[in-house]
C-alpha cells in the first residue's frame, strides 16, 4: 500500500523487518532470559512478602479491626495514656442505625 492510496489522517506503518535465522535465535535467547529474570523477580517479591506477613503479630493488631475472629476472651489492656473514654466508639456510631422517615416533596408544574 503506498502512501497515495491513504486517506487524510489514515498512517501508514513500517514493514517488519525480516530477521535471519541467527538474529531470530538471538531473539528467543534474549526474551528466555528477560522472561526468566521477571519470573525470578515476581517470586522473589512473593517470597518476601509472605516471610513478612508470616512474622507480623497478627493476634495483637487484629483486636483493634474485628474483636470477633481474634478469640481472645478478655479486652487487651489500653495503650499508655490513653483513657477508657478515648477508646469508647464515638456516640454517634450505634448498634441499631436509625432509620429516618422517608420525607416526599412534591414539586409544582408551572402553569402553561
């Protein structure tokens, strides 16, 4: 397709090249070892991040996001400085949300 056939705004793109059979060994030989380097840098990634969620002290942090699954029985003590009051969940917050009455405006339609 040459350059006249193109309509305004349309591209024309480049012919592939055309490898010979050593650049094209040379090729796969490159994307094996980029292909194994990101394998080996996903897995190390992986490793790494299990190893650290395995040494975190789950039991301690989890009381303060859901007391229900740690299956601890008794309240941990607070943080130094900290009053009964400040680690009380705000009032506003209840068991029971509060549902408001459903209030209907009706709109007037002008006069034509």
């Amino acid at each position: 397709m040459s350059n006249e056939d193109l309509k305004p705004g349309e591209e024309s793109f480049p012919e592939p090249a055309h490898l010979d059979a050593a650049a094209r060994t040379a090729q796969k030989r490159r994307n094996l070892w980029l292909g194994l380097a990101l394998l080996g840098f996903v897995f190390l990634v992986g490793l790494t991040t299990f190893v650290r969620l395995s040494g975190s002290q789950d039991n301690q942090a989890n009381f303060y996001y859901n007391m229900n699954q740690t299956g601890q029985e008794e309240t941990p003590a607070l943080p130094p400085g900290m009053s009964p009051d400040q680690a009380a969940p705000p009032e506003v917050l209840s068991v029971d949300p509060e549902v408001s009455e459903e209030i209907i405006v009706e709109e007037e339609t002008p006069e034509q």
